[in-house]
C-alpha cells in the first residue's frame, strides 16, 4: 500500500502551527486562517480522530501587543511578552473551538517537565486524560517561567516530543513552506520538492540552516530534529504549507502534499523514548570501537572496559550521551555509576571495580535495558 494511504488511517493527530502561520508578514494574527485550521480540526474531531494542537505564537502575539516590530533579546523581556500573549492567544482558540462545540485545554511545559521521569509520566498521563474527555490538548512552552537550561526552544521539538510521548499517528507540521527542498529554493530556482523521505543526510541537515521569520524561533533545521524523533518513535510526520486550501483534511486523506518522513517499523517502549528523547543529556562517554561493535552490532551493555574518556559532572541515574573515538553519537543511556566513579573504571575489567570503588553494585556502567541505539 502507498504510504500515503496510512495516513488515511490516523486516529490520533498532532497538529503544530507556527508563528508565520498564525501571523500576517507584519505580527498581526491572520485570523482567517487561523479559524479555517480551527474549523478542520473540529471536523477531525467530529470524524472521532483525536487531535492535539502545538501552537507557537505566545511571544509574537504579545510583541505585536506592545506594538515592537521586533521581538527583545533579553529572556525576561521575552517572558513578558509570553504572559501578555499567552492568555489572548488562548482565548481565540477557546472562542474558536467552542462555536464548533468543542472545548480546549490550556497546557504549558517545558523541558524540565519531561526531564523527570514522574513528572515526565504524568505530562503523559494528563494529556491522555485529555484525550479521552473528549477535550483538544492546547500546547505551548510555558515561555513565561522558563529558562534557557529546560527549554525546548522550538514547538517543533516540542511538537515532536509530545507526539511521540501520546503515541500519535501523525504529527502534521504547518508552515509558510511547502515542504522539504533538495536545496533552497530561494537560492536556487531548480530546487525539487521531496515527496518523501526515508533517511535524514548531512546534506539534508546543512541546506536547512535557515532561520524562520522575525516572530518565529525556527526554520527547516529545527524541523529536521523534529523529524528524527517522529521517525524513531514510529510516528508519520509531514511538513506542509499551510497557506494550501483544507491542508489538514487533505493530508490526512492521503493526499501527496509537502513532504513526508516516513517512520521507523519499529515501535519505541515509554521508557526508551525518555531516555532518547525526553530527558535531557548530563554528559558524554566516549568509547572504543570494541565497545562500539558489542553495542551497536551485538545489542550489549556497556561495560567499563570499553570506556576511553568521560566529560562533565553527574550522578548515578543521569542520561548521558554515548560517543564513538571520533565524537559521533552512537547511543544514549542511563548510568550505574557517577562520572567521577566512570573515570576511575574507565577501560578497567568488571572483576576489577570493587577494588577500585571499594563496592560493586553493578557490572555495567550502561545495562542494555537502560540503553538507546541511534
């Protein structure tokens, strides 16, 4: 069957709209569309599809508020556009939704929400809950507390992290683009518009290093890190134009616009998506190729003897990156032990670390169960 008829199978929905969609060139909200997008979100709804809405806008909506043609660059003036914008914003969602009978909820996270694995579960379970009231979860960043340290910094991760945390069927990314080009098409006349995808390339990742509108935060680039999470969680992601008649009910319908990242076969456990995706990284290991092949090739853990250098300072628990001699990211991983232990054991023998550590809980600095493979 052609991939583009499984969406026509989609039950859960995620849709993300960005500040140009929202917006006229000038900051003004481009109410038309916005109520054209609500309308067909309602209708899904009516279809019994569930749908989650990830709305960018909150600090756009409040610079144009303030009447700034800009957007400050200091966080807390970025907060306080974010508490002005936040609340009108919302209000035009719920006016909306509620003339199509439909009610939304309000919810804001940040980083540190899906850092902590509880607080991580219960996002998770709120938003499930949502879902079965009937209700239209309405997401953002909560810009107004947060500081650079837990920030998603784009609703396109976020967009991402929240359809792979509900189990979505598709998460559908609308934007002043019309999808992935295998150049830019503003550079280059000749650029092609890609169907479909398969596999994220280096080439891919260096054409998409554009910056978004003056009110937005991204660009192809942060859309790109949305579409390695989708892919490997399973879930179909496409990026559209949002400008396009009925662009929602189109490309649920299978239609073939913008362009689509086809997910792995693989569905991802709850537990393997936050140690990949939903915390956030506390270090580096770097291994040798030895290690590299028993766990990329093998599906082992990873012990000390493998280990060649650690970076930064963090506890028994955290979830570092592991990395191969030359610096790639092969892997991610909850420790055994802390860094400072990990450098004491580090290229050691198992036998050897109770005399090194003076105690020996575990054999592995990483256990496989605890490990995700790039």
């Amino acid at each position: 069957m052609n991939i583009r008829e499984e969406l026509k199978k989609s039950r859960r929905l995620v849709v993300k709209l960005g500040t140009s969609t929202l917006t006229h060139a000038n900051g003004q909200l481009n109410l038309q569309r916005i109520e054209r997008l609500v309308r067909a979100m309602a209708d899904l709804h009516n279809q019994d599809i569930e749908v989650l809405l990830v709305t960018s806008g909150a600090i756009g909506v409040g610079a144009n508020r303030m009447a700034l043609k800009k957007l400050p660059r200091t966080m807390p003036e970025k907060q306080a556009l974010a508490a002005i914008g936040q609340g009108a914003l919302l209000h035009l969602y719920e006016k909306l939704f509620a003339e199509y009978g439909k009610t939304g909820a309000q919810v804001l996270l940040t980083r540190g929400d899906l850092d902590d694995r509880i607080r991580y579960l219960n996002a998770t379970n709120a938003l499930l809950a949502l879902l079965r009231m009937k209700v239209i979860p309405i997401i953002n960043e909560n810009d107004t507390v947060v500081v650079e340290e837990i920030k998603f910094g784009d609703n396109d991760s976020l967009s991402a992290l929240v359809a792979a945390i509900v189990d979505a069927d598709l998460l559908l990314i609308l934007s002043d683009v019309d999808g992935l080009y295998d150049a830019d098409p503003r550079a280059n006349k000749d650029a092609k518009l890609l169907s479909s995808v398969r596999e994220i390339s280096t080439a891919m990742e260096e054409n998409s290093r554009n910056r978004g509108s003056s009110f937005s935060s991204g660009g192809m680039f942060t859309k790109l890190n949305a579409a390695r999470i989708c892919m490997a969680s399973g879930v179909a992601m496409v990026i559209a134009n949002s400008a396009e008649d009925d662009i929602i009910r189109r490309v649920v319908a299978g239609e073939e616009l913008g362009t689509l990242f086809i997910p792995s076969d693989k569905k991802m456990h709850a537990r393997e998506k936050w140690i990949a995706f939903g915390t956030l990284l506390q270090g580096k290991i770097f291994i040798d190729s030895g290690a590299q092949g028993a766990l990329i090739k093998r599906g082992k853990s990873l012990l000390p003897s493998g280990v060649t250098k650690v970076e930064g300072e963090f506890e028994r628990g955290a979830v570092v990156a592991v990395l191969s001699a030359e610096g790639r990211e092969l892997a991610r991983g909850m420790v055994n032990y802390n860094a400072g232990e990990i450098r004491l054991i580090a290229g050691k023998k198992t036998s050897e670390i109770e005399k090194i550590l003076g105690e020996k809980d575990y054999d592995e600095v990483i256990h496989r169960n605890n490990l995700w493979i790039e």
